[in-house]
C-alpha cells in the first residue's frame, strides 16, 4: 500500500473513484504476501499488484464492478454482462484458485489459491496514513476482510459464500494504530476495537503483517471476524561489527533488502564512511559499548553479524547482543573458531542454551566463497530465520566452510 498511496490520493483529488484490492489469506504457492495492494481508478487505470501478474486481469473487473465504473470502462476489460447492483459500493473477499477449468481463463498457475479483499471506498483515515508514512511513523492498519461463523477457515469452500453476493455486515471496516497508541477509525464495535488495537500493537512489536479472528464483539475463542493486519514499520536494523571486505559487501545487500545499516569498528582508520559509503551509519566504537548504547531500541526484526573475528571483540560484542531482544545474531569464523567462542562465552558465565541464539558460523551452507557470495549466505540466514523457515545452515552442517 504505501508504494501507491501517492498515486491513489491523486486519483482521488482528481474526483476518480478509487478501490482498493488487498490480499488478506494465501493458500499454498502464491508470489504476494498478505497485505499486498493494487488500487484501480474507474478508467481501469491500475497502480501496484497483488500476485506478480496471475490474476490481475480479472481483479481489475472485480474492483470496478465494485466502484460502479461506467459501462464503456466495464466494457474495455472485457464486462459485457451488466452486474448486480446491489454489490456496488460494497466491500468483499473474493477468491482467485487454480483449477484445470480455471487455471489459463484467469492465470494463477503457481497453483496457490488467493483471497483478496475488494474495498470500493477508502478508509477515512487515508490522509492521516499517508502524513504518517511520509514522516515514516510506524504504524498497523487492521481491516474486516470477513465476517461469519466460520471465518477461522481460510479455505476456499469458507470463502465461496462471498463469492456467491451474500454480503456480511462491516466487511472492509478498518482502523489505524500508530506508534503512540492513537487509534483512529472503527470497526464498529468498541469491544472489538479494543482487542484489535491490542493485536495491533503487539504485531508493529513483531514487525510483520499477520491475520487474526475474534468474535462479533472481541472475543478471543471465537471465530466470527476476520481482520487482517498490515505493519508499516520502522526499515529493520542491521549493526555489522567489524570493519572487513565482507562488511562491505554485507552492507550493500542488506541495503538491497531494505535494512538500515551500521558499521561499527573500534579502529578510526577502518571505520570510514569512505570505505563504507553504502551504510546509513559509521561508527567508531567497541562493539560491545555500542550495543550497550542502542540494544534496547533493537527488536526482533532486527540483526547483529559480529564479523570481528577476534576473541578479544567477539565475545564482549556476543555477550552484549544476548541481552537485547534483537531477533538475529550471527558471528564469522571456522567452526574451531566459534568452538573456542562458545567456550570463552560460558567461562563468562552465559547459558549454554542462551548460545544456541547465536548463528555460527555464519551464513547458510551454499559453497560460498567470495565477500559477495558470503553476504548472500548470511542475507539468506537472515530472511529464513525471520521467517522461521528450517534451512541448512553453516551451524548445523559438517566439514569445512569453504569446499574446494
């Protein structure tokens, strides 16, 4: 949403109806996340993408049946039938699936199934959104993507009865939480704000975009309403000790990914933003003092990668990144060298079962050998433990780093 916030207020001020299609559930392969948004004007004028291509054809028609676009723009994309008027101006999920009568009319070949969200009116909010993602505050948008008895059912069977017109009170209904606990917009229930506004706060904490169901009126065991959740936060952070070749390459591909950057050396003539101008900070420090510094800001989105390589920085800067809530931590080194690592760390008096936090050595076992296909592998551990995904990495494997 927030790549084409710009682009819908603009069709808006121009006195264009706008919808919004949102993906709030995905079953099995399917090239969008939850949250993913497409906005489409009623000259079928189009603006981001909800699956890389597959189905957009066919929810271009879904959004402008729903906005009431005129018969010639119906007619352009291919609606020749008049719709039901009763379905114009009204919110609901609709299901895009692959099946051998379907796959090529609509194009989701991957064989997942999408639900997607069609809002034809905005959220009242929407200027506040876009002030606030301008100044970069973060912030959650939770939204009814559905409402009936069994919408803990992510099925496409749960979601065919919406498919079918039958349209279920404060569909579309969304509210918005910011950093600050504000709340503006309702789902129309004050209980159910309540508790929205709760799972709100806590998913902006985790970073990421999630679904959840509550009964009519907030209740946690029941499976009435379903709202989806989408974070706008804060770029995830990533601190690199240790000013080295890999540093460097590390930094631009994390950059690629999005994160905000800090190179720490304790060496001034290493630490340069000369040598580093791809991080958003260079600091020169021990890198157990800066983390002592700014660990209580880090969350679990966020990584520490200790490539030191030096016992004498290794073990204070790990001991450190121990006591924040940061959700990676990964050190460089042979497997004898984080061997002798581990040690030093419980001499200190560390758990042993708090070490098993640490990834290393560091990186996913691809054969990596260069500073650039290094940055891959760590990049690579990075994104698959934040997404708890169970991947080979160099820390449970055997043999040597570095196959030849």
């Amino acid at each position: 949403m927030k790549d084409i916030l710009a682009q819908v207020l603009r069709w808006r001020d121009q006195g264009l109806k706008v919808t919004l299609a949102k993906v709030v559930a995905v079953e099995g392969s399917s090239p969008r996340e939850v949250g993913a948004t497409m906005a489409v004007n009623e000259l079928a004028e189009v603006a981001g993408s909800v699956s890389g291509g597959c189905v957009e054809g066919a929810v271009v028609q879904e959004a402008l049946g729903a906005m009431g676009a005129p018969e010639a723009t119906l007619k352009s994309v291919g609606i020749f039938a008049p719709g039901d008027d009763s379905l114009v101006g009204c919110a609901r999920t609709v299901t895009f699936g692959y099946s051998d009568d379907e796959a090529f009319a609509v194009g989701l070949t991957c064989g997942g199934t999408l639900h997607i969200l069609v809002q034809p009116e905005l959220p009242s909010f929407i200027d506040l959104l876009a002030e606030k993602l301008r100044a970069e505050e973060p912030l959650v948008v939770a939204t009814i993507f559905a409402t009936d008895d069994q919408s803990q059912d992510t099925t496409s069977e749960y979601f065919a009865e919406m498919n079918q017109g039958v349209l279920l009170p404060n569909t579309g209904a969304s509210l918005m939480v910011d950093s600050k606990g504000e709340i503006f917009g309702t789902m129309g229930n004050a209980d159910l704000d309540r508790v929205v506004v709760r799972d709100a706060v806590a998913a902006l904490e985790h970073g990421r975009s999630t679904r959840r169901h509550f009964g009519r009126s907030g209740q946690s065991r029941a499976q009435e309403v379903g709202v989806v959740f989408e974070v706008y936060a804060l770029p995830p952070k990533m601190l690199i000790f240790g000013a080295v070749d890999f540093t460097a390459a590390l930094a631009r591909v994390a950059k690629v990914l999005g994160y905000q950057v800090t190179v720490c050396d304790a060496r001034p003539i290493f630490a340069t933003k000369e040598r580093f101008p791809m991080a958003d900070q260079v600091e020169v420090d021990w890198p157990d003092r800066y983390i002592e510094k700014v660990g209580a800001e880090l969350g679990p989105s966020d990584a520490i990668c200790v490539l030191t390589h030096d016992p004498k920085f290794d073990v204070p800067a790990i001991t450190e990144a121990l006591k924040t809530k940061v959700g990676y931590i990964g050190a460089m080194g042979s497997r004898r060298t984080h061997s002798e690592r581990l040690k030093k760390l419980v001499a200190t008096g560390i758990d042993p079962e708090e070490l098993r936090r640490v990834m290393g050595p560091i990186g996913l076992d691809i054969g990596a050998t260069s500073p650039e296909e290094t940055a891959v592998s760590i990049m690579a551990e990075v994104i698959a433990y934040r997404a708890n995904k169970n991947l080979v990495s160099l820390k449970d494997s055997q043999g040597p780093i570095h196959s030849r």
